[in-house]
C-alpha cells in the first residue's frame, strides 16, 4: 500500500511523492531535514542538520518520514 507525503519547504514549494505504508506507520519523532547547496548526501546522525545539511532533495526525500519537514 502507497500514499502521498506532502512536504513544505522554505521557499514556500509543496512536494508530494509516495510513501510506503510501513514509512507511514513507524511510531517517531517529527524531524527537520536541511537541503543546501554545498551539503553532502551522507547517512550519518548528524546529515541533514543546519550544521551539515544535505546536498540534494532526492536524498533528504529518502530518509524523510511521516511528518518530517524538509528545509530548502
């Protein structure tokens, strides 16, 4: 089973893309997740904060779950 997870960045833009379902019922923390140019798409603890935000939006949309905000 699919939906759709909306996303608002920064900038005002409103994505949309399917998810999962098991992405959707995972019992977790709403997270921000930070996309800037100069970022690198890492899968450490500390990739997709402020201080080391990630380089693409493909790469934060894959580690976003339900609920998560993706900073542009």
């Amino acid at each position: 089973m699919t939906t759709r997870l909306l996303l608002r960045g920064a900038s005002g833009l409103l994505l949309a893309g399917p998810v999962a379902a098991s992405n959707l019922l995972r019992a977790r923390e709403r997270n921000a997740l930070y996309v800037a140019p100069g970022g690198e798409d890492g899968d450490g603890l500390t990739h997709g904060t402020p201080e080391r935000p990630f380089a693409t939006l493909p790469h934060a949309y894959a580690r976003a779950g339900a609920g998560d905000t993706i900073v542009l």
